[in-house]
C-alpha cells in the first residue's frame, strides 16, 4: 500500500510548476518557485462554478434549447459576464506581468509607473485602456501558445477600438494635451513593432507602420513636454530614464572607430539623387545608429539597448522615414543595422524574432550593388561557426562578429 502524502496535492497551480511537476504553493500573484527562480508566474484559466438551484424536468429543457455556444474555448462563458471577466483577466495580466516588459521597467520608479500609474490614467482615457487591454492580451498569447488563435482576433479587436478614438485626439495637439494622450501613442508603436513577428505570406515591404507611428511620438511630444515636465507628469519617470533619447553622450570606455557606420554616407553618392534634407537624414539617422552600436559594444544593460533600439524612429526625421519608404538603398542599409543591433537583445516578447525577418526581407529587395552592405547583419542572424564571422560594420573585426554564432 503506498504511503499517505503527507501534504494535499495542488490541483490548481501555476502553469509552470504543473509543467515541472512540482508541488505549487499557490501563492498569487507569484509562487515561490517562480518568486526564486525570477520568472514570469504564469495560472490556468479561471474555471468558475456557478450554483444552479435544481429543476423540473419542464424547466430543464427550456433551458437546455436556450444554451448558446461559448464564443472562444477557453475564455468565460457569456453567461458569467465574459467579455467583463476577459477585461479583468487582461487587466491583471498586464499588471502583473505585461508591465515588467516595457521600457526601462528595471528601473523602480519606471515599474511603479508601468503597474499602477498607467493603469489609473486608462481608467481616465478609454483609449489608453483599449491599448493595455490588446497588450496584455497579445503578450498572453506568447506565453500561452494554445489560447494564441483564440487571443488573436481579440487584441485586433481593442487595438482598433484604441486607434479610433485616439486620432481624433492627436489631430487636435496643445500644451494641454493629457498625459495618457502620450504614453497612448508610445504603447501603440510599441503593439505595430509586435505585429511584425506574425506570419505574413505578402512579399516584404519595410516595417513602415511602425516607423511612422512610433515618429508620431515625437510630434505629440514635442507639444507637451514643458508641460509635462511642469507639472510632475506620472510619465516623468520613463521622461528621465537614462539614456535620454535626444542627448549625445559617449561611453569613455569604448574604444573602437568613432564613427563606424560613416562609410554608409559615402558610398556610391554620385548614384544617388539627393538634396541638403536627404543628406542631413541620413547623417542624422547613422549618428543615432552609431550611439546604439556603441552601447552596445561597451555591454550597457539590455533595457538600454532596447530603449535606444525603439527610440530610433522618434529620433530620426520624417525624412529619412520617407527615404525608407522610397526603398533607397542607403536608407534599407541603415535600417538592416538597427535591426542587426536590435537582433542582440530580443529576449523580450515584443520584439522576440523580429531582427531575423527584417534583416532577411530587407537583404531580398536590396540591389545587387549594396549586397555586400549586408554582410554584417546577416552574419548575426546566421549559424556560421565564430571563425567565419569575419565582416564588421565597416572595415576591423569587433565582438559583436561572434555574438550569436
């Protein structure tokens, strides 16, 4: 006869302890398996039992033929209210998980105003709240491949829903413009960069989209930053998280070529129809791609990359974003090595998978003359041996050759 257990056996653990088959203490939001090995505390659906008084056989089936089917397997039945328990549940998710993946959320105060600052300006600005609501519902989808089909359609859904009632808002700026108007505009740059990862059978074109509207950031910004910084915004934290988007600071301790990216604005000029604007667009965007490679080089922290990383369609001018869209060659250049950069901190969820596909669309549509521009990113998305990676963003070998062998 096998010994009697000396504990109750948990039924209703965390997902990841039942993968394990360990025993879960059950302790929410996170178990203490989690809690000591820093990870994401994922729980099964909630499977809600209603009382039902018994009936007559008469009752019963006239309730039986007034039963309707359950929209989304899975997801609450509409007889508990489910698209109000759906928003709940997403509402959770994104303070208890969502929140820790967003900008420069390492840092405390930056955390703090991701958990509970945002969710207290959704409840102010309905828009904001249709953007948590699609965030959290497509970072779910990623943790829990079989709710994936099921949470697509539904973070489209409150995206949409976000996206029409927050023009209107943004076509009318000022120095009044609400606070929750702004991190809206950053959080759904940061959902059309998500998008990119899904599976797409339409030949490549570059990630426009997301250029465009995380460039709209700086538009809105710009109108009300005084303002904000004035009055103590609750966004001020991620304002003054380090590194600033638009300074110029340099890391003492790099000591590689200053300027490593310049040969870019160099090659082949006399190919290229370009006016004063276009040349200042592309000096600017290679200046801010030159800062990213260079914290990158001297090992700041993955939060700071990632940050600089999404900064860089703010930063830039609307021309080069143009220049991008016209699909000049100097342009995808430039664009294959943010991404190359980008491709050395996609441990998150946002952004997990999306370098590779950008780099190889970007190397199929560009001419056979600047093939060779290409080398460098492609050797970072490729398995060659470390004795193979010989080409370096321009002409000396450097770490990053041998980083993802």
């Amino acid at each position: 006869m096998p010994p009697c257990l000396s504990h109750r056996k948990s039924t209703t653990g965390c997902l990841r302890c039942k993968i394990r088959k360990v025993k879960c203490d059950e302790q929410r939001p996170r178990c203490s398996h989690c809690s000591r090995h820093n990870v994401i505390c994922e729980w099964p659906p909630l499977q809600t039992r209603v009382y039902k008084p018994k009936q007559s056989k008469s009752q019963n089936d006239t309730a039986k033929r007034q039963l309707q089917p359950i929209p989304h397997a899975g997801l609450p039945s509409p007889e508990l209210g489910g698209l109000r328990v759906l928003e709940l549940r997403l509402m959770h998710h994104w303070t208890t998980a969502t929140a820790d993946t967003m900008s420069s959320a390492q840092l405390a105060s930056v955390k703090e105003m991701w958990s509970i600052s945002v969710p207290q300006m959704a409840f102010e600005y309905e828009p904001l709240l249709h953007t948590l609501l699609a965030l959290g519902a497509a970072h779910r989808s990623t943790l829990i491949p079989a709710e994936a089909n099921s949470l697509r359609p539904i973070y489209h859904g409150y995206i949409d829903s976000a996206l029409q009632r927050h023009r209107p808002v943004t076509s009318q700026l000022n120095e009044n413009t609400n606070e929750a108007v702004c991190l809206n505009a950053v959080l759904i740059s940061l959902y059309t960069l998500f998008l990119r990862s899904e599976p797409s059978t339409e030949p490549y074109q570059p990630p426009m989209l997301w250029l465009s509207m995380a460039h709209g950031i700086r538009t809105i910004m710009k109108s009300v930053i005084h303002q904000l910084v004035r009055n103590s915004s609750r966004i001020c934290p991620l304002i003054f998280a380090q590194p600033t988007l638009w300074g110029k600071e340099q890391s003492c301790l790099y000591e590689g070529p200053l300027k490593p990216f310049h040969f870019l604005l160099e090659y082949r000029l006399d190919e290229e129809d370009m006016d004063e604007k276009d040349k200042e667009a592309y000096t600017g965007a290679v200046e801010y791609l030159e800062r990213l490679y260079i914290a990158m080089e001297t090992r700041e922290p993955e939060f700071i990359i990632r940050k600089m990383f999404s900064g860089f369609p703010p930063v830039v001018s609307r021309d080069f974003i143009q220049l991008v869209s016209e699909k000049r060659p100097r342009a995808l250049a430039i664009l294959a090595r943010l991404f190359a950069i980008g491709k050395t901190v996609e441990n998150i969820w946002w952004l997990r998978g999306i370098p590779e596909k950008e780099i190889i669309g970007i190397n199929g549509i560009m001419p056979f003359s600047w093939k060779w521009t290409m080398d460098w990113p492609l050797s970072l998305v490729s398995k060659k041996s470390p004795a193979e990676h010989t080409t370096a963003p321009s002409a000396g070998r450097t770490r990053i050759d041998v980083l993802f062998s």
